[in-house]
C-alpha cells in the first residue's frame, strides 16, 4: 500500500519481539484519539465556596505531579480544588477529530469527589465509586473550549490523589475510532499469546501494514484500518468461540468506614439505580447477597422491595449468599455461623420462595474448615469468593475445587472474578485466559459493579458491554446467573 510502513521495514523484529512491536503501534493508534490532560489542572489547596471556585479557577498554579504521575496532596480531609479548560483540538497526532463524541476519564483517590462541567455540578464519588467516563459532547467542533472543575476530599488515613484524567474521542456510528481498534487487536493479542503464541508474527505483519500516512484523511485511515479488520477475522475466530458472562454486582459492606444507617442509604440507591439500568437494558442481571439489607428494604421501603420481588420472579434479579450476612468466617464461632445460615436461608424461603444453594462470600477475609459442613447441612452445595487472591505470599492454586470438611462434607468452591470492576475488554480478556489456562472452560465471569460502598453498575459500563459485544474482536458477552 502507498505509504504503508511494512512491518519488515521496522527497527524492531517481529521474528524476536512481535510483542513489543504490537503493542508500540496499539499505543500509537490510541495517541490518534486519546489525550492525557493530567498535566494541566490548575489547584488551590483549602476550601472554598463553590461560586468562587467556579469564577477563580483559572487563576490558579499548575498542579506537579508525583513519581506516579498522580496530583497528590495531604491526608487529614483536606480539600483541593482542580480547574482546566478543555480545548478541542482540528486533530490528535493529525487525526481529525471533528464531530467524535467526547469524554472524560477520571480516577482518583478521595472520600468525596465534586465534578462541575461548564459551572454546573454533574457527578460525584467517593473512595469507591471513584472513576468516571464522563460525556462532555455528543459531537464535538475544534475550538469547543469545556471547563472543568473538581472539588476533591483527601482520606483521613492517605494522602488524595487525582490518579488519570484522559479525553477520549470516540466514534458511536460507523466506523469505530482508532483507540477502539488498538483494544479489540489487544483483545486478539492477549487471546493469541494464551492459545497460539506461533501466530503472533502474523499479527505483527498485518499490523505494521497499517498506513500512517493516511492519518490526516480520517475516511481513508479507517478504510485502511477497516481493511485490516476484515485481514484479521480469520485469527480471531477462536475468540469469538469463547464467552464471557456477566452478572451486574454491587458490594455493599454492612459497617466498615461508615455508620450502620448510612449502609441502608446506599442499598437504597444502589436498588434503585439496578432496577430503573433494568428499564433501558432489559438483558442486565443483577446478583445481591445479605438477606438483612432485603429485610430493611421490605420494612422501610416496601414499594422498592415490591419491585425487586418482580425482578426475582422475572428472573433478572438473583439474591444470592444463604448467609444472613456476609461475615467473617475465622473468629466467630460455629454458633453464628449457624444462626447466619439458618436466619438467611429462612429469609429467603419466606419472601423469594427457595432457599439460596450458593455461599456468595466475594470479600470475605477466612474461611475455618468446618465451612463445608455448615453449609451443606443449611442446603448450600456452593462456595464462592474471590478474596484468596489477596495472598501475597503463598497463591491458592486452584479456581474450581472440591472443599471438604473434617466431617467429610464437600461444597463446590470457586474463584469468582474480581469485584468492583468496570468493563475493560484487556483487563477482561487477560482474566478470561488466565481462567481458562487453569480450569480448561473457554466460558468465563465477570462481575461489573461499584462496590464496597454499593453503587452496582452504571450506564456507561452497559453501553460498553453492547459496543464490546458487537465487536468481532471479543468473546461473545451475554448476562447470565449465578
């Protein structure tokens, strides 16, 4: 192709390093589209009324960052204000930007978070709901200037961070965008080095096919890219073998950093938030543990409990857990652990109609031996956790066992995927095969949720799960139960 650079004209040799290659030009393809803004907030340290803040912002210092990259400042509940404008650029790395939709990734490190958009306050966070993807324009015009102001809250215990701050222009008719490309071939890479690492080269070679030249004709680029889509179809076959399934979470720890009352504010919310994402995403299972915070729920708001009822029996809402909490499983004694089950599982027979056969323990700090026994004999033939991979010494070997007490009696456990995630397709991908390495099932889950302090999915995670799931690139995604 006219001004193509071939792979085999590249300093770096794919026969040794097709890795380092790939992910070199997937870095380049997203720079077309993708741009750090870390570097341009203006702060001031100490509180201010929001008015002030909103009309002084630009007269601030520009922020340093840390070793990290991260704009750090003091531990103690201190406040920090970050202001920028965001101007749109004619192009990134001469990719023309005009009419892409807009948004902005945020993550930061702090109990409270305020995000103003033009002067109005669109969203907050806290140290668990804390990263956004947050829309500024459907269709932007170069020149289209967006003022950004964020008011952040250091935790009493740590120092407060705004860790990543990225525009991402993204294209969400026609053809996809170029960063979207680079993670769909990352997507494709990840899988390849997992189940046929002898095919690298030939990914490499398609890759450095690629026509930088045509970036500044954003029409031709994508053709370009298009072509090398349709190239690739044929390696990306056994991943679309594959499936990925995922079941809307939200963990929602009973007293942690916060009061008992404040926990029956966020199922609140949290319920609400699932049941009205179940209108416009009617494919959206959600799975939720703790008889007791249903049992605030029916007291208190017996109107919600009612349509979650409805959810149960239309079978897009799964309680789950058997245990009246989810508690800690070293220190009590085995009478607890027995009321939890026995008070759980009657519960849910009362109001749900069965008793629950999966122990849902995700964030679970030990578990004693005699588990299995107590389970088994409160109906749970299923352990579920994720909290062994916090080892960082000794790692547990296995993602599906039989675990047996001394008594003999066995539950099924298994290593659920981590919790408290978004949908990141490389992040996903890379679990997917590294489940599939140790258990040899191509089918894998995946949890998307706010969690700690609940939340549960939001919008942006379930219009990236149906972009991902169109891509010919990706596991098929479908929601499931547990």
């Amino acid at each position: 192709m006219k001004g193509a650079v071939c792979f085999s004209e590249a300093t770096l040799s794919y026969s040794t390093s097709a890795s380092d290659f790939i992910s070199s030009a997937l870095d380049r393809l997203r720079a077309l589209t993708q741009r750090s803004v870390q570097t341009t907030w203006r702060c001031w340290d100490g509180d201010l009324p929001t008015a002030q803040a909103l009309s002084e912002w630009h007269t601030w210092t520009i922020a340093d960052l840390n070793a990290k990259e991260h704009v750090a400042w003091s531990k103690g509940e201190q406040v920090r204000w970050f202001g920028q404008a965001i101007v749109v650029p004619q192009t990134l790395e001469g990719y023309p930007l005009q009419g892409l939709c807009l948004r902005l990734a945020l993550m930061w490190w702090a109990i409270e978070a305020q995000i103003f958009v033009n002067g109005q306050l669109v969203q907050e966070g806290d140290l668990f709901d804390c990263s956004t993807r947050l829309l500024l324009s459907d269709a932007v015009a170069p020149g289209e200037e967006i003022a950004i102001v964020l008011r952040l809250v250091s935790p009493g215990h740590d120092d407060g961070a705004l860790v990543r701050s990225t525009c991402l222009y993204e294209s969400l008719d026609g053809f996809p965008e170029p960063s979207f490309v680079a993670d769909e071939l990352a997507v494709l890479h990840t899988y390849l080095q997992a189940l046929s690492p002898e095919q690298l080269d030939t990914l490499a070679e398609a890759i450095g096919q690629i026509d930088w030249a045509m970036q500044s004709d954003r029409a031709a680029f994508d053709h370009n890219l298009a072509q090398l889509r349709q190239q690739l179809l044929p390696l990306a076959e056994p991943v679309k073998q594959r499936q990925i399934q995922l079941i809307g979470h939200a963990h929602l720890d009973m007293a942690w950093l916060w009061t008992v009352d404040e926990t029956w504010q966020a199922a609140e919310r949290t319920f609400e938030s699932v049941l009205s994402l179940q209108q416009d995403f009617p494919e959206l299972t959600f799975c939720h543990s703790t008889p007791a915070l249903y049992e605030w729920i029916e007291q208190n708001r017996p109107d919600l409990f009612e349509r979650i009822r409805q959810q149960v029996a239309a079978g897009t809402w799964e309680p789950v857990g058997g245990l009246w909490v989810e508690p800690e499983l070293n220190l009590i004694g085995g009478e607890a652990i027995v009321r939890h089950i026995l008070y759980g599982q009657r519960y849910f027979q009362e109001k749900f109609g069965d008793i629950n056969r999966i122990a849902w323990l995700p964030d679970t700090f030990g578990f004693n031996w005699q588990l299995p026994q107590f389970l088994k004999q409160g109906g749970i033939e299923y352990f579920v956790t994720q909290k062994l991979r916090w080892n960082d010494t000794t790692q547990f070997p296995h993602e599906i066992f039989q675990w047996q007490a001394p008594d003999q009696s066995q539950v099924l456990g298994v290593m659920s995927a981590p919790i408290g995630e978004g949908i990141d397709p490389i992040k996903m991908a890379t679990y997917a095969c590294e489940w599939e390495n140790k258990t040899g099932m191509p089918q894998s889950l995946w949890l998307p949720g706010v969690g700690d302090h609940g939340g549960g999915p939001t919008r942006d995670m379930l219009e990236l799960a149906r972009r991902w799931q169109r891509s010919p690139f990706f596991p098929e995604v479908e929601f499931t139960t547990a």
